[in-house]
C-alpha cells in the first residue's frame, strides 16, 4: 500500500482546528456528564469480561484519594445496614472514616467541604447496585476488593497495547516525516499543554496533599489529559482514514469518551470518576502553562485547588496567607522560592530580607550612596543572592538590580551591569 506523503490544504486546516478543538476539551471544566461517561465505562469493564461495579462519582481527584483509602472501611460500616436503613446509617459512617483520614492532613474548611461533597455523592448514588456491590464484598480487605490486577488490565488493554496497535497502522499508512509531523504538532504539543503542565502539577499536589497515612493512589486513566495521545490516533483515523484494526477502533472510541472525565481509577468492586477543575492558564512559547497571580489555577467544587506561578506549582499555604521575605527564605524548593521571589518582587524582598551590605560607593559630587547587598540562601545553586542598590543621580529613584553572585566591589558589579571596563554613577551639576 502507497503510503500519504503529506496533507491536503484542506487537512491542514482541519489539523489546526483539531488541535484547537482538543486542547478545549483537555482544559474544559466542570460535571461530566454521567450519561454520556457510564456506557464508556461499562464497555472497559466489558472487555476484560467483568460488569461495571458501583461508580462513585466525586468532585476532585483529592476526593478519589480518600474515596478509595476509606472504602473498605465503608463497607465494613455498613455491613450491619444493608436494608432500609442504609441511607441512615452513611453519614456516621462516611464521617468517622473521613475524619480519621483527614484530620492531619487537610485543614478544617477544606475538610469539612470534602466531606459534604463525598456524602452527597455518595448518598445520591445509594441503591440497588450499591447495597449489591458492598453485599459481595464485604470483609475483603482493601488489596483483594481494589483489586490492583484489574486496573493494570485495563491499562494495559485500553493504554499500551492500543497504542501499539494503532501506531503500528500509522507505521505501514504514513511516509515517516509526516508521521513525524503530526506527532510533532498534535501528541508533543498537546502533551505540552496538557501532560506536562496540568497533569505534572495536580500529580505533585496531590502527593503533598495527603497525609502520609493514606495511601497515594495513581492510576492508568487521566481522563481530559489523555487528550494528547487520543486525539493523534483519532486524527489519523478520521481525518487521514489510516485503517485500524476492529478491536482498536472500539477501544479508541472509548478512550475518547472518558477524555470527556475528569480523572479514572478503576476497581474491581469500585470505579470512581472524578468532575474536571476550572483553571486558570496563560500561553508562553506557544503552549497553555497553569498561571494566575492571586487565583487558584485549578480548583474544584469540593474545595481542592491549586496554585501555579508561571508554570511552577507554589504550596497553596503561600497563596492562602500573606507571603513574607522570611516564608521565602524557610522555602526549601529553590525553584519555588524562585518563583515567590518574583511573586513578591525582588526588590521588596531583599529589602526586607534585611540584606548584609557587602560594599558602598559614595556617588562622585553626590551625598548618595549605592551599596552592594547580599542575601544567604542555603540550597539554592548560586548560594546566595547579591545585588546592587543604586539610587540613579537624575530622579533620586531607587533601583535594585542583581548581579552574580562573586561579585564582591560596587565599582566592579557596576560594571559588569553597564559591560564597561569601569563605571561610576555621577550626580548632575
């Protein structure tokens, strides 16, 4: 079979709108709609020859965590209550499994939010299907009811091997630049926006959101951020009519569905399925970076969120509560403190770091002064930061500027400011 050598004008415009129509969809927040979302889940379940268990829909994927550590404790609750008085008997439940998973670990508000949002979740959802599920599964303990094989299965099933599958159709359909091309222009910059800034940052937020006794929980299915990789399959199939094989096509087409999700876990006797955040972003080298000077970057109904400085995930503490020069100074990350440096503004940082003066320079027919000042920052690369304060002979204004780190004179830092052999600031007649 003659491979495709290169794109029509037409599919080169519809490229570019394809790119645009699923970065939307990888950023787009909100509810999912379950109606849409169940008959995809069910058909995972299916081919890998199980029946969709309970799905407990959640707001946040910080929810997911704690849905997931305190469901077995759950069951064994409600184990007593299996009948009418069920319904009854969740709250008690639900609360003194949350309460002992978050007391340490989240802080009152958001707890209290986290709570109401996983009852009613869960509460809304309480039927037939529910008092089955919990029925068969009760005293299991949580390696045998969240059974971890079934999740790497459809991993495997619906991640791997689909896109082994299908790239190797790619691979006999399209001459290797093209195929290059699009790799380039839909996956790699896709992934760009939305792999390695959404997914990267909620990832490491979660981690330092739980208390280290619950367990982190990943997961094969990332919803809305596994965008970058179907919509590239999807375009090939659609737009370029590359032939898959039967078997892909369906499980292409549910991958594209749960792009439609928040994040997935899937479980044995439990699938939970997590809403998508609003978020808050800018464009920097052409792709979408979380970013909002005073606004959580992706925040959720239940309260979770989280906050990004160009790009760069900042401890929620630091947003929450006003920033001082000595929280920057106690920040042990030095690429957060970097970005909480340019947060606060370096000038008023290191002014209010109380620097050390390492040298002064009286300005020639002036009575100012310009000083050389050094702040010690254990960990980070350069050691410490050292700048020059000048007060400019003209206005009388104020400026500090930084310089590397050996410097050690004014007249040299000066210097090496203006890329002059020598440099003196002199005040007009």
């Amino acid at each position: 079979m003659k491979k495709l050598t290169s794109l029509s004008s037409s599919q080169q415009e519809q490229l570019l709108q394809w790119h645009e129509r699923w970065l939307e969809i990888g950023t787009r927040a909100g509810p999912v709609d379950k109606d849409k979302i169940l008959p995809a889940l069910e058909a995972a379940y299916s081919m890998i020859g199980r029946t969709i268990p309970f799905v407990w829909w959640v707001e946040s994927p910080l929810s997911a965590q704690l849905a997931i550590n305190i469901y077995p404790s759950l069951r064994a609750s409600l184990g007593a209550s299996l009948d009418a008085s069920l319904r009854a008997s969740l709250d008690d439940s639900l609360g003194d499994s949350l309460d002992d998973s978050l007391r340490a670990s989240l802080g009152n508000s958001l707890r209290a939010s986290v709570y109401a949002s996983l009852g009613a979740s869960l509460g809304a959802s309480l039927g037939a299907s529910l008092r089955d599920s919990l029925s068969a599964s009760l005293g299991n303990s949580l390696g045998a009811s969240l059974d971890a094989s079934l999740r790497a299965s459809l991993g495997n099933s619906l991640g791997d091997s689909l896109r082994a599958s299908v790239y190797a159709s790619l691979w006999d359909s399209l001459d290797d630049s093209l195929r290059d091309f699009l790799y380039t222009s839909l996956y790699a910059s896709l992934y760009d926006s939305l792999g390695d800034s959404l997914y990267d940052s909620l990832r490491a937020s979660l981690r330092d959101s739980l208390d280290k006794n619950i367990v982190f929980l990943s997961t094969y299915f990332w919803g809305q951020h596994d965008s970058y990789w179907v919509s590239f399959y999807l375009f090939c199939r659609d737009v370029l009519k590359v032939q898959y094989k039967k078997e892909a096509n369906e499980k292409l087409d549910i991958m594209a569905t749960l792009c439609e999700s928040g994040w997935i876990y899937f479980y044995e006797n439990l699938c939970v399925v997590c809403s998508r955040p609003r978020i808050q972003t800018e464009k920097a080298d052409g792709r979408i970076i979380l970013h909002h000077p005073t606004l959580p970057t992706m925040e959720w109904d239940d309260g979770y969120k989280t906050y990004t400085w160009h790009g760069t995930r900042i401890p929620n503490r630091y947003y929450e509560n006003k920033l001082t020069a000595l929280d920057i100074l106690a920040e042990p990350n030095a690429e957060v403190r970097r970005a909480l440096i340019e947060q606060m503004g370096q000038d008023k940082f290191i002014l209010d770091c109380n620097p050390t003066v390492l040298d002064e320079e009286r300005q020639d027919g002036t009575n100012k002064t310009n000083q050389l000042l050094a702040i010690d920052l254990p960990g980070d690369p350069d050691g410490r930061i050292v700048s020059l304060k000048l007060t400019c002979p003209s206005t009388g204004a104020c400026y500090i500027l930084r310089v590397p780190p050996f410097h050690r004179k004014v007249k040299k830092a000066l210097a090496w400011t203006f890329d002059v052999p020598e440099y003196n600031l002199v005040g007009e007649a």
